[in-house]
C-alpha cells in the first residue's frame, strides 16, 4: 500500500517531464537572450565605429576650414597690407614720373615756340627779293631790313680765355632778335651757321676779310652772346626769392667740394611731386626750398640726412680780343641759311608737340592699366572675404557635427 504523502510513479513522471519542459524553455530563453545580446553588441560596435567615422570626417573637415580660413586671411591680408599699397606707390611714381617727363617737354615746347616767333622777327630783317618766307608761313614786318645794300657782315670774335670764336651779324636788329632764342639748340644752330659761313667766305676770297673794331655795345654783346654759349642751360642768377629761394641753376657740388644727393633719393621732400616741382627740386642741384635755409644748399649723405651749402655756378666772362674780324655775305645766302635753321626748329617743334601726345597716351595707358589691377584686385578681395565668411559658417557647423558626433561615440 502507498504512504500517504508520496507521489506515485505517475505523478513522479509528470513532475519529470514538467522540469524537463521548464529547462528547455530556460535554455531557449538563454539561446535567443544570448543571440540578442550578441545582436545588441554588434549594433552598438558598428554605431561606435560610424559615429568615429562621422567624428574623424567632421574633426578632418574643420581642419581643412580652418586651412581655408587662414589662407583666406592671409590673402585679405596680402591684399589690403601690400598690393593696395603697392599699387597705390606705383600710381603716384607714375603720375609723377608722368608729369616730370610732361613738364621738360613742355618745357622745351615753350622754348621752341617762342623760337619760331624769334625766327618770324628775324626772317623780317632780310626782304631780299623772292624771299622764300611762304615755305614756313613767315611774314616780315616793319623793321630795318638788309635789302639797301644787299649784304651784311658777319663778325667774328674770340675771348682770351677760349678759342672758341664768338659770332654775331653786325646788324643791331638781328643781333638782338638772335639773343632772344631760347633754345640751346637753336643758338648752337645759328653759331654753327655762322661760324661755317665766315669759314666758307674767308676759303672763297681771303682778300675780303677784314679786321675791325668794335664799340662799346658791340664788345658788351659778343661777351653776352660767349657766356650763354658757354652754359646755354642754367640760369647760376640767384634770383629775387628769399636766401636764393628762387635759384634755379646747375651747381651740384658743395662749397666744400662734396657732391650733392638727388632729391628724389631724400624721402618724403624728394618724392612730394608738388613740392619737387614748386622748389625746383630736380636731379641733384642745389636749392632753398622756401628760403627756410641762410643760402642754397644740399644733401651730402642720405642715412643720415646731412647738408652743406652752395655757392652757384661761376659764371665764365669773356674777355674780347683786341680787333675782331668781318667778313660779308649777301641776303639771300643768310636768309636761305637761316631758312633751314628755322625749318629745324618748326621740325623740332612738331616733333615736340607729337611726343608729348605719346607721352600723354602711354601715361593714360599706364594709369587705366594701374586702375584695372586695382578693380581687379578689389574684386579679388571681395570674393575672398565672400569665401571667408562660409569658411567661417563651415567651421561652426563642423564644430556642431563634431560635438554630435562625440556624443554618439561616447
């Protein structure tokens, strides 16, 4: 008989086979669990492996902004610190340089021109027949002409000093006029003319040269016609300005003997084109830029900055020897002679006259060229400080993803 208490052999099965079920389904609970976890894991190492990709990339991109952004910096920079500036030094070197070069040229036009009216006046004096004055649009005038006897004399002097001789016509009205040339050029023309004329005469008939005296106002005029032969350029006249203000001659050495700097190799006074071109400030001749100074002077040295004064230029004198010599030639030989002469100067006028056209055009040239690289230039800067500002909204957003990105990762 069974004891009360005991399970049959029935119920001992069934218990069995309950903890078996019960094992298996833990089991499968612990397989799919496993699997889930092992799932899980995988999940979370791709995240961590794609949020450090996402972070590597955002960290890799804010470098290369930040690149950018300072390449872009150092362009703007570049920009405003050197190439405005350097531009703007170019422009104001040209300009001055422009206007230099325009006023010896106008200079020298001003010169030439009042040498035409010269040649007017003198072609005046010679009304031989059929005067030839119509080939440069000359018309004679009133004054005392070389037509009553049909010749004159051309006189040639030497100073002591010089063996150069010194010619004139010994005509008051021409001599005169002929003082009135300007141009160093035309003056040398008509010595040259002169001197070949007498040369030719004497070869022809040596019998007709003659000695002859001079009066006063004759010696006084060869010595004015040597002198400004012997320096046809510079005025060594100190001029009326305060201390020699107004001195604009050619001494470039001190009264010490030391050579003077160029002006425009002393700064600011040097370069200020205004100021050069009030005071006379050229090459490296002596000045007193608004009499600030006792007398003229100059810079010695540049570093550092040191003057001396100046005395001007000696002028040279002429002492006339005691007779000069004459000899005659016929109106139309000078007024053909002369003709070329004026021919030349007409020639160096229009000469003068188209080169200070071409300067004008390449100085024009020169600053359109100069005003296009500065569009160009600003135009430069404009898209690099565009490009700078999405650098600079790039880089905040790549710091953003950088941060999103760091917060997946961890």
């Amino acid at each position: 008989a069974a004891v009360a208490g005991t399970p049959t052999p029935a119920e001992l099965t069934k218990a069995l086979n309950l903890l078996t079920d019960m094992m298996e389904t833990s089991f499968t609970n612990y397989e799919l669990e496993t699997v889930r976890c092992e799932d899980f894991e995988r999940q979370q190492r791709k995240l961590m492996r794609t949020s450090q990709l996402d972070l590597d990339a955002a960290t890799a991109q804010a470098a290369a902004d930040r690149g950018a952004e300072l390449k872009a910096q150092q362009q703007i920079t570049t920009i405003n610190e050197m190439t405005f500036p350097s531009l703007e030094r170019q422009d104001t070197l040209q300009k001055g340089k422009c206007k230099a070069d325009h006023d010896v040229l106008t200079a020298q036009e001003t010169l030439v021109k009042s040498d035409v009216v010269t040649m007017m006046l003198i072609f005046s004096f010679f009304q031989c027949s059929a005067t030839p004055t119509a080939l440069l649009g000359l018309r004679g005038g009133g004054n005392s002409s070389i037509v009553s006897s049909g010749r004159t004399s051309v006189v040639q002097c030497s100073c002591v000093d010089d063996g150069q001789p010194v010619m004139q016509i010994r005509h008051a009205g021409v001599q005169e006029a002929l003082l009135k040339l300007k141009s160093a050029a035309t003056r040398r023309a008509v010595q040259e003319y002169l001197r070949e004329t007498f040369a030719q005469s004497e070869r022809r008939d040596p019998t007709q040269i003659r000695k002859v005296l001079l009066a006063e106002a004759e010696v006084a005029l060869t010595r004015r016609v040597a002198v400004e032969e012997a320096n046809p350029v510079c005025d060594e006249n100190m001029g009326t300005g305060i201390n020699g203000s107004s001195y604009r001659g050619c001494q470039q050495v001190t009264t010490s003997g030391k050579p003077c700097q160029k002006w425009s190799d002393m700064g600011d006074i040097g370069l200020n084109t205004q100021a050069g071109n009030e005071f006379g400030l050229e090459d490296a001749y002596c000045r007193n830029p608004n009499g600030q100074k006792d007398t003229i002077w100059c810079y010695t040295s540049v570093l550092p900055q040191q003057f001396e004064y100046c005395q001007p230029v000696e002028q040279p004198s002429c002492a006339v020897t005691g007779t000069c010599k004459s000899s005659e030639a016929t109106c139309t030989s000078m007024r053909d002679g002369f003709l070329t002469i004026a021919s030349g100067v007409v020639d160096k006028r229009d000469e003068l006259i188209e080169n200070i056209a071409n300067l004008e055009r390449a100085c024009s040239k020169a600053a359109t060229k100069i005003v296009e690289a500065t569009s160009t230039q600003t135009a430069r800067l404009q898209a690099t400080q565009g490009d700078l500002a999405a650098l600079t909204q790039a880089i905040v957003e790549s710091q953003a993803q950088q941060a999103r990105a760091s917060d997946a990762h961890s």
